[in-house]
C-alpha cells in the first residue's frame, strides 16, 4: 500500500533488496550507526553490496555493472533507504563518483577504472566541496599545474563521502589550460586520482575522517589535503575545462537518487507510523482511532505519493535520454522537504517511543533525513536552479 510500481521490474528490483537488506542490513544497522572511525569504514558490508550486484547498478553490464535503468535504480535507492539509508549511501556515493568517469571518460580510462568501481572492489570519491567553495562550487581554490607530464596539485577539500576511504578521487579543481579569459567555468577541469601505491597514500595526500557527523553513520565522510601531489597527465578527465560541465552534468543523476533517498525515508516513516498506531493504546483505544493522527498519517501519505511522481517523472526522462535538469531538481527539493516532514509526524506519532533510539528507528530517520536538503545541492540552490530555468 505504501509502494508503488510502475512495471514489474520495479517490484523485481524491491524484492531483491529486501532479500539483502533482511540478510546483511537488519543485524548490523544499529552497530554501524554508532561507527565514528576510518578504519571502521563499513568495508565488509560494501563487498557484500558489490558481490550482491548493488555497486554500480547504472552502469553497463560490458563494465562489469548491472546495466538497470534509471527507474529501476530510484527504486534500488528508495528500497534501501527504507531498511538503512546509511548503507543506501554506501552504494549510491559509488554511484556518483563512478558516472562520470564513465561518462566523460576516455576508453583508457573507462576500462581501468569503471569495472574495478563497479564492482565494489575499488571504492571511488566525488570530490568537488572545497572549505569556501560548497554551494558556490565554481570558486575552487584547489588547483593543478603541468608539470611534463604530470599534473602538481595543491588544496583541499571537505566533506566528501568516502574522501578518507577512496582508492580513486573524480577531483575538480582550477585548471583552465591556456584559457586565462572567460567563464570561471571553463577554468574547471577534473583529473582522476589514484589515491595509493602498495597500500600507501602517493606522496602529498592526506585524509581525516570527519567526527560527530549527525546521521549516515555508516559511511564516512572525509577531509582531503593535496601537497604537490603528481598524477599523470593522461588522467584528465573529459578535456580541459569541462570539469563544472562534467559535475553538473553528474549532480542531475544524483539529484534524482537523492530524491529517491528522501522516499524511502518517508516510507520507513509513514509504515512506522501506520504499525505504530494501531497497537498504541490511549484512553483506551488504539490512537489510529482519533482523527489527529490519522490526519498526520494522511498528509504523510499524500506527500509520499505525490514526491513519488516527481522522480519517477525525473528517472522515466533519464531513462528516454530526454534533458532532466529542471525534473531532477524538483524532485530532489520537494523529497527532500517531505522525508523531513514524514519523520518529523512520526516522531510525534511514537513520541517518547520516537525519541529514544533503542525503541524505534525514528530517531535514526530524524539524523538520517536531514542532509538531504544539504548535500548534492541545498534547498536553496534547487530553488535557484529550478527559477532559473523556468526565468531564463
Ligand atoms: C554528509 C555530507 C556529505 C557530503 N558529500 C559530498 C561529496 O561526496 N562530495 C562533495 O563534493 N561534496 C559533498 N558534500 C558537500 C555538500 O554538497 C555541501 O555541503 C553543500 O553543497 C553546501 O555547501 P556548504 O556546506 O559549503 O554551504 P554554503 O554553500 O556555504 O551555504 C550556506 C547556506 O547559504 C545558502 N546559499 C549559498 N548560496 C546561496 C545562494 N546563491 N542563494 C541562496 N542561498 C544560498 C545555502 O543554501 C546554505 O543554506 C557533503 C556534505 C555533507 C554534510
């Protein structure tokens, strides 16, 4: 009653993730929440992702991925994030960072890098954010120099899931080539970074975990110094200074996959919510009964379908090789905005049971939920986005 399908693939793709999350996702959820730690990175349950086929669904099968489609990957996305979206980001940061090198990258470099990310056995990083270049992404300071044949990079960045773990960095920075008039745009370039040699960082790399982070404890967020660090030249990625192009480009994909994040966190919620009132007695009788409640329980359910349709629309666009831009950015506002919404009746429909974590998954949902209105773009820069396109 709380899914819905749109062919059967969907409901192939739902069981298939129920099937692994009841087997390896139920009996570690709670451990690995609490997990603050590098080398704690949730190592054994990503080969388990990637053994299962879940690391790197999107891309072809000739690259050793799964070769779904768009919508079916919302729907791997939203299934997952109904059992632990922590462990959802496991899969769809691979997700992210591995697209574009696929997309933009050279055949060399997609037949180097795409299977051994695809695969879950190297674990690649999307490294844009920057200290003072987060939602102004354009003003990286981090920057590359020709050096022969090697690139010199000096800068850092921040906040990147999975930056203190990743074999392989999608790395934007400020390299234009001759191109010192124009666009600050087309001074972006992006350079992939094989971040180890025999098990060691390459000289001038170095990564902290970021502590105390609020929610999706199971996968790490990290901080990123680059120190003359040397990466050979044929590691550009997609040309020089089509960086902002290539992670524009990238974000639209991952827009919808937030989306989808933000669905299956309201599904958790408002399936909670529905269990929940019909056993918990007040004045006697189950509080499903009085009509507070059920009004919560039906403006969750009103929202939860109609952000559905949303990304559904923005996936079914991707998947017919139409422009998602604008699509993508609805969708990821406005699921972002009613996951919060759905956890937040939750929390009050199992109150005190809501609150503390050792009695419902609310508590986990309410951390959980609250980056999706930050990260792959703010609510603000959706809003930016989305006017822009409809003023222009
Ligand atoms: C857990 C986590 C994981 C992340 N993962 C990654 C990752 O894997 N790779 C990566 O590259 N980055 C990642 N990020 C970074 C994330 O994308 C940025 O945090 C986000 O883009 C916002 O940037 P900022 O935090 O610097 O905020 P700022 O850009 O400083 O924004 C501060 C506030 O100002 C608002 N604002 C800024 N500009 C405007 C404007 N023009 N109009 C209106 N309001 C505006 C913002 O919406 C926000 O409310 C992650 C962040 C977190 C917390």
């Amino acid at each position: 009653m709380i899914r819905y399908n749109v062919d059967e693939s969907q409901q192939a793709m739902r069981d298939r993730v129920a099937e692994f999350a009841k087997k390896h996702i139920e009996p570690v959820s709670k451990e690995l929440d609490h997990r603050d730690d590098p080398d704690r990175f949730a190592m054994d349950l990503y080969k388990k992702l990637g053994k299962a086929g879940f690391i790197g669904m999107r891309m072809p099968k000739e690259y050793g991925g799964g070769g779904v489609s768009a919508l079916d990957h919302t729907t791997m996305i939203e299934e997952f994030c109904f059992y632990d979206p922590a462990i959802c980001l496991l899969s769809a940061v691979a997700e992210l960072a591995t697209y574009p090198i696929y997309a933009f990258g050279s055949d060399e470099q997609k037949k180097k890098f795409v299977p051994k990310c695809a695969s879950g056995e190297w674990i690649p990083a999307f490294v844009l954010t920057e200290p003072e270049a987060g939602s102004d992404a354009v003003n990286q300071k981090t920057t590359a120099v020709l050096d022969g044949d090697e690139f010199v990079i000096n800068g850092e960045k921040i906040f990147i899931m999975h930056g203190d773990v990743a074999d392989v960095f999608v790395l934007f920075l400020k390299y234009g080539g001759d191109q010192d008039e124009g666009k600050a745009s087309r001074k972006i370039s992006a350079i992939l970074v094989e971040t180890k040699q025999d098990g060691k960082y390459i000289p001038g790399l170095k990564t902290a975990t970021l502590k105390k982070k609020m929610g999706m404890r199971a996968a790490t967020t990290g901080r990123i110094w680059f120190d003359n660090v040397r990466v050979p030249k044929e590691n550009l990625l997609g040309g020089v200074g089509k960086g902002f192009k290539i992670a524009m480009n990238t974000l639209d994909g991952a827009r919808v996959g937030v989306a989808a994040q933000g669905l299956g966190i309201a599904m958790r919620a408002l399936h909670e919510s529905i269990e929940y009132a019909k056993k918990r007695i007040c004045f006697g009788q189950p509080i499903g009964k009085f009509q507070a409640i059920q009004w919560m329980i039906a403006d969750m359910s009103t929202q939860l379908e109609a952000a559905r349709m949303l990304t559904y629309k923005a996936a079914m666009l991707e998947d017919k090789g139409e422009k998602f831009s604008l699509e993508a950015s609805h969708a990821k506002l406005y699921c972002s905005e009613i996951a919060k919404f759905c956890v937040d009746r939750a929390m009050q429909i199992h109150a005190g049971y809501g609150y503390i974590g050792e009695f419902s998954m609310i508590e986990k949902l309410y951390r959980d939920q609250r980056i999706m209105e930050i990260y792959e773009g703010t609510s603000e820069v959706q809003r930016l986005v989305i006017a822009s396109a409809l003023l222009r």
